[in-house]
C-alpha cells in the first residue's frame, strides 16, 4: 500500500503553510463570533423544528422515510445539546454556527490555493459568509450547511490530489463523500464529478487501477450512519 502515501510532487514549505495559518484561524473565529452572535435563540419554526426534536430524542431515522433521515447531522448535533449554557434548541442551533465556520476555513484555503491570492481568497469567503442562504443555515438547526461543510472538504481534497498527485487525498475525498451522504443525499450528485476524474487520473496516470477498491471502500466507510439504517 506504499503508493498511497508516495510522493511525485514535493510538499508545500513550511513557510508557505504557515502562511495560510493565520487566514484558517481568521476565517473561523470570524465566522464562529458572526454566527454565535445571530444565532437563534430557541426554538425555530417547520424543518429545523423537527430537527432540534430529533436531536432531543438521538432519532437517527426520522419518521420521513430514508431520503430524509439525516443521521450524520442528529449524531453530530447531539453533543452540543450537552453543553452547560442556553437553552437545549439554542444549543442544537450552535451546531450549524460551529459547522458554518469550519466551512469558511475550507472555503479561504480552498480559493488561496486556485486563485494564488490573499486578497481573493479573503473577498470570496466573506461574501459566502455573508450570502443570505448561507447565512440564513448557519443560525438555524438545519443540515444544509453541514452538507457545505462536506462538500467544500471534498473538494479542498481534491484540489490536493490533483496538485500533490498523492492517492491518499483522493481516498479521503472518498470517505467525506460517505460522510456527506450520510447527512444528505445530495452528495449523491458528486458522483458523476469523481467518475469524471477517475478516468482522467487513470487516463494520466496519476491513480493506479489496484487504488480504485480502496476508494470504494472509503466510500462505504463514510456512508455507514446512513447505511445503518
């Protein structure tokens, strides 16, 4: 299993990673104060409603059919409801707060790394900060932006394999994917992408042929709270 870990590419210096510390941490600090500060305070009406209840009772299926259990959100959500301060709802809220700002440390990193730039990489994720979809799931008990979450992961992933031409990256996009399915089908979607750059990395030779049911099963790792059901 050496070629998982072999290196074509040299790593990043260390300078240059330090370097990006310091947006990561500014991203996060910055979203978690903008969303603890606006976060509902209690209970919220339709969806997330019944998203604060089921984290109350730990339901991991819900009583919408699979397509709309959710059970990566309810089990992560969970322990925020044993924290010692506000209210159980306001709690469960906070968990969409905390999310949306470890999205935003993906999203700066991400956008550094594509566009070579400080100043972009900042104007970017402030305005999906700020966006009213993102904004309006990130103050709410909602599974939305934990989706985000996971999907910028992915691609954060990606970005690294296809540049670093390590498979490992590749495998943990793979297993994120299951996680993210496992809160919301619409990771399903993602599918048609990674087929797309199988063939191509295949295709270049970037990805060995003997990777490909490691990849599968990283999936089917990540997707087990969902395939519990």
């Amino acid at each position: 299993m050496a070629w998982l870990v072999h290196e074509t590419q040299a790593a990043p210096p260390e300078q240059a990673v330090q370097g990006r510390r310091p947006l990561a941490v500014g991203a996060f600090v910055g979203g978690l104060l903008l969303y603890g500060l606006t976060c509902a305070p209690g209970v919220v009406w339709q969806d997330s409603a019944m998203f604060q209840t089921r984290v109350w009772y730990g339901d991991l299926a819900g009583d919408l059919g699979l397509p709309l259990a959710h059970p990566l959100y309810i089990l992560l959500a969970k322990p925020f409801g044993l924290l010692p301060f506000g209210i159980f709802a306001f709690r469960v809220n906070l968990f969409s707060a905390v999310g949306s700002a470890a999205a935003l440390v993906f999203a700066i990193d991400l956008l550094r790394s594509l566009t070579r730039s400080r100043f972009a990489a900042v104007v970017g994720t402030v305005l999906l900060a700020v966006s009213h979809t993102f904004w309006t799931h990130a103050v709410i008990a909602e599974v939305y932006n934990l989706y985000v979450l996971g999907l910028l992961a992915e691609l954060w992933l990606i970005e690294r394999f296809v540049t670093r031409r390590q498979t490992r990256w590749l495998v943990l996009a793979a297993f994120v994917n299951g996680l993210n399915l496992s809160n919301h089908l619409l990771a399903l979607l993602h599918w048609p992408a990674y087929l797309g750059l199988v063939v191509w990395a295949l295709s270049r030779r970037r990805l060995r042929s003997a990777a490909l049911p490691v990849l599968f099963a990283a999936l089917l790792c990540g997707s087990l709270p969902y395939l519990a059901l």
